[in-house]
C-alpha cells in the first residue's frame, strides 16, 4: 500500500486558488538483517519516510498573487514521521522424501507521528499520533504425488496486517468524485487471515498451475460519510468499518508443441464484498469491493530457438465487463463510466535480437487495432496503437579480490 497519497502540481480541492507544492519525502531505508541455518530464515526490516514541515505546503492566494493564509498541511501533515521495523523467522520442514512443511512467524510494529494537521472543524493546527503492533503467522503444506516430481499439491493459511498510513490518518484533499476526506485519528489496523489450495503439474511437454484461495477481511479501513456537504462535496473520512471476504481463482498453463515454439496462458477470477457504510443515515450494507478487478485473461505464443539470436512473441490480453460496483463507485464518475467499465481485448505483438551478451534490442508494438479501452477504476483511457524500442545494455561488473 502506497504510504504517501499525493501529486504534485495544484490539486482539485475546496479552493481554486489552492496551490500545492510537492518535493520527493525524505525517506531511509536499512538493510534488512539476514540469517540462514538448515532451514530456518530470519529476517529483520526496518523502514522510515519523513515529511518536514517544509515539504508539502498548501497556501491560499488571491488573484494578485497576495498569500492570504499559509496552510497547516498539504495533502497529507506536514511535520510528520512514519516508521515500521519487522522480524521474521521461517522454518521448513521436511516430512518424508515427499512432502515439507513451511511455517513462519512475524512480529510488526508500526509508529506514525503527525504534528502539523489541520483540524477540520476548528482550522487549527492540531497532532494525530498512533502506534500499532501485531504478531502474524502462516504455515503451508506441500506434498508430491507419485515418484517422480511431476504433480505437487499444496494449501496454506496466513495471517496479514496492515497498519493505517499517513494518507489514511492525515488526508485532507479532495478524494474521489465530489468527495472530500479530511483527517481522523483513532484508526485500527486491518487483519487478513488467507486459505490457499492448489497444485502444480509438470509434464514433457506442458506445465501448470491452478490455486484457490479465500481471504477473510476485518476492520478494513474504508471511507465513510460524515454527513457534512462542504463547498458541494461530501466530506468522508476513514473508519475501520469493513468486515467481508475476497476469494478467487487463478490458473496458468504452458505447452510446448515444438522445440522452438510454445503457447501459453492465465486466467484470474477474483469476486468480493464488503460492509460499507452508502451514507450516514445507513447501518452497514453488504457490497462489492472497491473497484473489484474483472475476470482477466492473457493468451501468447512464443517462438524462441535455443541457437538463435532472435525471439517473438504474440500476446491477446483480455478483460470482462465489470459492472460488480459499490456504491463509491456508481459515485465515482471520473474513473468509472455509468453502469461499470466496458470490456476489452487488446493485441501486442513483440520481438527482440540478442546482439551479444551485453547488448539486447527489442521492439513492440501495442494495442495493435488501436482499442479504446481503460483499466478498471484507473479513470484513464489507455494508449492507443504504440510503438516502443528498447535497448539493453548490461555492463561487466569488476571482481573484487
């Protein structure tokens, strides 16, 4: 999840004359610590973004030009620090000559410290800090079929954890359509706990995989109405109001019909919902999730001989209708069109020559029959029919004694 939500350049918001200035965050990270022995993995993160009271401003002009109120915040506090450090240990297990067991353990903490929010009711300059920790865990079964390790099956359940970012805490910007989200303290973290059942079959000519998998969602962080209509936008903020579930179907197959050429494929279907909250006056309302992504399909033939310098490629990229929508967004106009996002099909054709082991060129050319088409909730139509060359160049990397 994106820990910082902004753009640069003068932002949509309560105020025309809003102008917003946006500079890279300062941000560090560490190595992460590693440790290895007869199977077990350990790991240690540590990861930080800092945004100084200088970085984000917000100031309100007038038409001369003549600053007439310098803003506490940006789109997000300003003065603001947001640290995460994580342990993992893994352990693998085998159980026989056939099968392994892999369980592992993380411990995170997570500490954000706002001190420059502007308080939505009062205008003034006010602190939002908060602090979460959490200890997750997983553990996967796999186990092969037969003597030869051509058919292996597996299931896992895993526990995940999301801490609220800054955006979530600190936003006040506008949000999507004819929404306005201001900030709010006391947020939980999400908790995600995640089955998973598949199998994976190798054969002389062909391979796959095909894998279920259920995720329950609680206390997922969601945009929630106020009740309050502010220069003609609802005003939202984030609350843990969600409880619901995502569940979904991915597979993928490759066959070899020749020694130089091979087809290939992948298909997803994701469904999901959601308790939301349509509007103030409601109680918790059962609804898809937030721009739930369509049933995607991708179907290619490859032709790459092992002696030849040259390769191509062939790609049909497919998507369904979708017209699953929650209430944000039938709201939501500027990203997704009344009644859901059409359904698509695009052609890419691509190919390349290797000129040597340093040097690389390849060229492809995209949406072929120049579909109008767009990514569902992006708000964006696609490229049209495009061209793009691309040159590799890998440089030596000097021994070191």
């Amino acid at each position: 999840m994106p820990l910082l939500q902004s753009h640069c350049g003068t932002c949509t918001g309560r105020n025309a004359d809003l102008r917003v200035m946006c500079l890279p965050l300062k941000h560090f990270l560490s190595p992460s610590l590693l440790w290895a022995a007869t199977g077990i993995v350990a790991s240690v993160d540590v990861f930080g973004a800092t945004v100084p009271d200088w970085v984000i401003t917000r100031n309100e002009f007038d038409a001369d030009g003549n600053l007439q109120r310098a803003a506490i915040q940006g789109p997000v506090a300003d003065d603001a620090t947001y640290e995460t450090v994580a342990a993992f240990l893994q352990n693998q297990i085998s159980l026989g000559d056939s099968a392994q067991l892999i369980t592992g353990l993380r411990y995170t903490t997570t500490n954000a410290d706002a001190r420059a929010v502007e308080d939505p009711v009062t205008g003034e300059r006010t602190s939002i800090r908060g602090d979460w920790s959490k200890v997750t865990g997983s553990i996967r079964y796999s186990r092969r079929l037969g003597s030869a390790d051509k058919t292996r099956v597996f299931a896992g359940i895993s526990q995940g954890f999301r801490a609220p970012n800054l955006s979530d805490l600190t936003r006040f910007d506008s949000a999507r359509s004819n929404e306005f989200e201001i900030p709010v303290a006391g947020i939980d973290d999400e908790s995600f706990v995640s089955y998973e059942l598949g199998a994976k079959f190798i054969r002389q000519r062909w391979d796959g995989q095909l894998s279920l998998f259920y995720t329950r969602i609680e206390d997922m962080i969601m945009r929630t109405p106020t009740g309050r209509i502010v220069d003609g936008e609802f005003e939202v903020s984030k609350q843990n109001s969600g409880r619901g579930f995502v569940k979904g179907i991915e597979a993928q197959a490759r066959y070899r019909f020749t020694d130089d050429w091979f087809l290939f494929g992948n298909v997803t279907w994701i469904d999901g919902e959601v308790d939301a909250y349509p509007d103030v006056n409601s109680g918790a309302v059962r609804e898809p999730l937030d721009r739930l992504m369509p049933t995607m399909l991708y179907l290619g033939a490859r032709w790459r001989p092992e002696s030849s310098v040259y390769w191509a490629e062939a790609l049909v990229s497919v998507a369904d209708r979708q017209s699953k929508l929650s209430t944000r967004d039938i709201a939501d106009t500027d990203r997704i069109p009344a009644g859901g996002t059409p359904g698509y099909a695009t052609l890419t054709l691509r190919g390349g020559w290797k000129f040597s082991d340093r040097l690389r060129l390849s060229l492809s050319l995209e949406n072929v029959f120049d579909e109008e088409y767009r990514i569902h909730g992006s708000g964006l139509n696609e490229p049209g029919r495009n061209m793009v060359v691309s040159v590799f160049w890998q440089q030596d990397t000097p021994h070191r004694n």
